[in-house]
C-alpha cells in the first residue's frame, strides 16, 4: 500500500520510521511519501493560508498549494481523507475498508481549516478521530496510518488481530507474563493450569465483563 501525507509539517512524521511501521516499508509492503504542501505554493512567499472571506478567527489554508499537491499524487484508485473533527468519527470497520485501498491520500489541514472549495474539486472523505479539536490533521492521520497499517497483510499476525478489542465486539482480556507472582500479586490460577479450554472460556468472560464496565455501548452495537 502506498500512503501519500500531504502537510506543512512533514518534521511531524519521523514517528513512521520507527517499530512495526518502520519494519513494514523496509520489507515493502507500505510505502510512505511525505509532501511539504508549501513546496507548491505558487506565491512569491510560499504563503499556504490567508484570511478567511466574510470574517472570523484565525487563518485558512489556500486552495492552489493544495490542490496541485493533491495533483502531483492523485490517481483513479486513489482514495483521499481529510482528518478533520466534522467528519465522521473513526472506528475499526473504517480502518479495515482503508485498508482494502492500494493508494492512500492523507491531506492535512492546519490553522482555522481549509477553503471548502478542495472538497468540490476532489473526492475527499472528512475523518474525526473523535470529539475534540486538535491543532491540525497530522496527529490524527498518524492515528489513522498507524490503525489501518495494522490490517494490511503482511504488517502483524492475523493471530493478534484476531484476539484483540473490538475484533469481535468486544474489549480485550486482561494478559499477564512472568514472573508468576510480584509483590504478593499472582496471575491467575486458570492461565497457568494449561487446560486450553478453560482459558478460552476465562477469556471470553473477562472480556463481556469488561465490556459490559466500560463500554456498554458496544454491547449494543452487536
Ligand atoms: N483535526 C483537528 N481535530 C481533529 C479531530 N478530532 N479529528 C480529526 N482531525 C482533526
């Protein structure tokens, strides 16, 4: 899968290098392009945002940088996303449809936002990572990359997607490793009695009680 993050901070995503992501684009299964969005500005300052018509806070993201960026990348299959807190919020089934594209498109904004014609000129999908504003959309793509990177074939087992939150439904059992017993603290009984069964069942039941503590509003969604 090839990722394109179109961006005025480009600084913002030496994260990408490191751990499974890193190790996925050194085997070439992902590869990652980050583009500085002001090297297409065609003003004489390399100027990206202005005053917004009509009045209001803060700057706005101009429209030219943006579009020829988004150009200089863009195919048929390309699909574009836009984090941005008036999208739709983000979730598992969003990252695993994601991870069905061969060529990703991240635009991020900056400042107050965007001048709306971008979204006229191309298909973009809005994602909010949830309800809350950040400061701009690199934070959030790098949530989005790094969660739809993790059900691409070939970036981690299928075995750990398999058994972890909201994989079914439900959050994840607590998990426990050596040593056996810390400060008086010891894990129990069932994980150690290697009856197969019995773990499974101790599993599936921490998990709906879990669930069913913190989030009972995934309950139901089943
Ligand atoms: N940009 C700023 N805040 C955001 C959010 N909550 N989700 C996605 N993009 C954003």
């Amino acid at each position: 899968m090839k990722i394109d993050i179109l961006t005025l901070f480009p600084e913002a995503f030496a994260p990408l290098e490191t751990s499974i992501l890193g190790r996925a684009e050194e085997n070439g299964i992902l590869e990652f392009n980050v583009i500085n969005i002001r090297d297409f500005s065609k003003d004489k300052h390399k100027k990206c945002d202005d005053y917004p018509f009509g009045g209001g806070a803060g700057m706005l993201m101009t429209v030219q940088p943006l579009f020829d960026a988004i150009n200089s990348v863009w195919t048929e299959n390309s699909k574009i996303i836009f984090p941005s807190p008036v999208g739709k919020t983000f979730n598992v089934k969003k990252a695993q449809e994601l991870s069905k594209f061969d060529h990703l498109i991240f635009v991020c904004g900056h400042y107050e936002g965007v001048d709306e014609r971008i979204f006229q000129l191309f298909d973009i999908e809005q994602i909010s990572i949830g309800d809350y504003v950040l400061t701009g959309g690199e934070l959030p793509t790098m949530v989005i990359v790094d969660c739809v990177a993790r059900f691409v074939d070939g970036v981690i087992s299928k075995e750990s997607l398999e058994s972890e939150s909201f994989s079914n439904g439900l959050l994840e059992y607590p998990q426990y490793t050596r040593p056996q017993e810390f400060k008086g603290l010891k894990v129990p009984e069932v994980l150690v009695s290697g009856n197969h069964q019995e773990v499974e069942k101790w599993r599936q039941e921490q998990s709906l009680s879990r669930t069913q503590e913190r989030r009972s509003d995934l309950l139901e969604d089943r």
